[in-house]
C-alpha cells in the first residue's frame, strides 16, 4: 500500500483548498514493495523447511534389475575399452543416487534430469569430483537395447565414452512393467 501525500500550494495560506494533485511518496512505496517481497520470500523458506516434499505420497521404491544393471555396466566398459577409454570403476554413493532419481522416474512417469544439479552437487562434495554427467532412458527391454539407444544419441554416446572415473547405474522396473534407467558418471 502506497501513502498519497497532498501537497499545499504556493499561497496555501490563503486559499486552504489549494493543493497540488495526488503524489506518491516513492521512498514509502519501495519500502513497502522490499517489506512485502520479504514476507512472500519468508513465508517461502518457512514452507520449504516442512516435511512435505514434491515427492508424491507414496514413493515407489521398486526393485532393482541387477542382471540388467551389471549388463549395462559390463556393455559401457567393453565399450570404453575398445575405444582405448579406461574402464569406470563402480560407485556405491553414485548407485544411491541413482536408485533415488529411478524411483522418482517411475513415480512421476517420465524420463527426466529433474533435480540433477543437486544430485551432481552431492557426489561432488562427496568425492571431490571434478565433473558430473548422467544418461536416464525407459521402455527398453534389454540391456543392450537401453545402451544401442544411448550410443545412437550423440550427448548420451558422448557421455559414455567421456572422461570419468566412476560410474553406477539403476535399472527398476515399474509396476506397469516397464524398465526406467538411471547411470551416474563422475570424474574423480
């Protein structure tokens, strides 16, 4: 709310009916735009610090397709070898992540990188990593048909084959069948 200031004219005290048109205090009217965008922002960060999370409900937890993880992992470094990349060392905390972010695919019923800075952040502040990559993908049924589509996409293919040293992936199935996949990367 913004305070309307009347101003007297020259001769006010003659004429006290004599004034100026309406003007806005400005210095007023900025104090109480910075007050009001200060409670919105306050009242923001109260909300955030709640239990409530914009996970649904009831997270699926599924479980994991470990043959198919351990064939993806097997695949990716057959192919970093032929290409003369070393091999990625598998990464529990990575596997944590990504077994998170699977469960959050399949909740939502998208492939997505949703959240993806902050789990980067994470495994960088963990391991002192010095980058951070991920390939998701769903509805494949194979091993072998989730990494031929990552290696004909080129960001994904670059991934694989990119500079890291550690890696994880998780592969679950959802409870309508289909596979939702998460591999981490990182460069230790």
């Amino acid at each position: 709310m913004c305070i309307i200031i009347l101003r007297p004219r020259a001769g006010y005290e003659k004429n006290p009916h004599s004034f100026y048109w309406p003007t806005y205090r400005i210095e007023h009217c900025m104090k109480m735009r910075m007050q009001s965008a200060f409670l919105v922002f306050f009242a923001l960060a109260i909300a955030s610090c709640s239990k409530d999370s914009t996970m649904p409900a009831n997270p699926i937890e599924a479980e994991n397709v470990q043959a198919v993880e351990g064939a993806i992992l097997e695949l990716v470094n057959q192919h970093r070898q032929a290409i003369g990349a070393d091999p990625l060392a598998f990464s529990e905390l990575a596997y944590s992540y990504a077994n998170q972010h699977t469960d959050y695919m399949i909740a939502t019923g998208n492939t997505s990188h949703d959240d993806f800075n902050a789990r980067a952040s994470k495994i960088a502040e963990a391991t002192d990593a010095k980058s951070v990559a991920e390939n998701v993908a769903r509805n494949y049924d194979t091993a072998q048909e989730a990494f031929d589509a990552w290696m004909a996409s080129a960001s994904h293919k670059s991934t694989l084959e990119g500079s890291f040293s550690h890696t994880a992936v998780s592969v679950k199935r959802a409870p309508d069948g289909k596979l939702y996949f998460t591999q981490l990367f990182y460069l230790q």
